[in-house]
C-alpha cells in the first residue's frame, strides 16, 4: 500500500484517549469566535497510541461539530467491522481530490495553533 509506512494503532484505554484529546484539543487552543458549530478535530485520532499526548507531530483543526461527530462514529464502527482489537495496526489512506464544485471551507476555521500545524 502506498504511503503506508506509518502505521496507527487503536487503543480501548478511555484514559489515553481523553489525554489525547487535552492535548490536542484542551482549554489552552483558540477557539474560533462565535463558533460554537464547530469542534476540535485532532490527527492523529484521539483513538490511537499515537494521539497527541505521546507524539508532538500531530495538528488540529475546526470542523462542523455534526460531521466530526459523525466522522469518529463511523470510523470506530468500520474498525469494529475488522475487529480491530487493542494494539492492531490500521493505515489511514487520503483519496479524492478537491473540485472545483466542492464546497468552501469555512472562513472562521482558525486561529488554531496546535500540535506541529
């Protein structure tokens, strides 16, 4: 598989998890203002070994709360599906490509200001 020299692995220890997620996404990140739609998205995912608070290379961003909801519900249902178990290995691979017909981003995504963005 192309690009899949670095692994993820899935941790089941709520703790790390929500260690991972006070790194990446804790207090001390800016908000976008008047944005309470949009929520803290970290890479790597909060569900990995190699979330935020055991690895300095990861970043953040701000997306529409619903779909990164969404996103993290239908990610830990595909893994249970190939009964990805506690310490397996799982790539995460990029496809598609941005169109001209796609929809803009939104403009109030930063300041963001975290991991090695």
């Amino acid at each position: 598989m192309l690009g899949s020299r670095y692994p993820l692995h899935r941790p089941f220890d709520q703790a790390l998890q929500t260690a991972n997620r006070n790194v990446a996404c804790g207090p001390d990140v800016p908000r976008p203002p008047n944005r309470p739609d949009l929520s803290c998205d970290e890479y790597p995912f909060a569900q990995t070994y190699e979330g935020a608070s055991r690895n300095p290379d990861y970043s953040c961003h701000f997306l529409d709360r619903q779909d990164n909801s969404r996103e993290e519900s239908l990610r830990r249902a595909f893994l249970n599906s190939l009964r990805t178990l506690e310490n397996d290995a799982f790539y995460v691979e990029v496809t598609g490509k941005e169109s001209a017909t796609a929809p803009a981003p939104p403009s109030a995504r930063g300041p963001v200001g975290c991991g090695s963005d």
